[in-house]
C-alpha cells in the first residue's frame, strides 16, 4: 500500500520553478507572486474571481450555527463568517485526470 503524502507548496519552491524556467532573478519573481496573491485577495473581496482554464475563487458566506466538540460533547456557538471557495475548471480537472 502506497500513503499519499501530503506536499506543501509555498511561495518559494514557485519562485524556484519560476526561476529556474525563466532565468529571471529570485526578487523579480516574489514580487510578482506577492501582487498575484494581492490581486486574488482583493478581488475575491469584491466578487467572485475567474480565472479562464483554471478555476473560479469565490466568497461563502455562512451562518451561524451550533457545532458540538466530539470529545467532550460540550455545544458551542460558531459565529458567521466567510469562507473562500474554490473550484477547479473543467479543462483544468480533465488535465489533472488524465494521469
């Protein structure tokens, strides 16, 4: 049985691919991360954000509700708040599956 393990990918193994494909400096390259991320947090803010082959980001917001801790079977109130969705585009999904 093979595990599948769990990979976490930050700004800086992008900036290392990009780096390493483009040859473009490694501060060029987090400035440019740095503004995608700032133009994805503020237009989510906003609306909802398309980004064409690839997916939709988009604000849920949800209700407040009453939420139980298993252990101790304690009830708590969990406030409102939003949350941000994603989901993935077809072609991108098809591409994913096909391997």
């Amino acid at each position: 049985m093979s595990k599948n393990k769990k990979i976490n990918f930050t700004k800086k193994n992008i900036s290392k691919k990009i780096e390493f494909k483009t040859g473009l400096s490694n501060l060029y390259i987090n400035e440019i991360i740095d503004d995608f991320i700032d133009i994805i947090k503020n237009t989510t803010k906003q609306e909802k954000l398309n980004i064409k082959n690839f997916g939709v980001f988009k604000i849920i917001k949800k209700k407040e509700r009453l939420g139980r801790n298993p252990k101790n079977k304690k009830i708590y109130k969990i406030a409102a708040r939003k949350s941000l969705s994603f989901i993935i585009s077809k072609k991108f999904n098809d591409e994913i599956n096909k391997f």
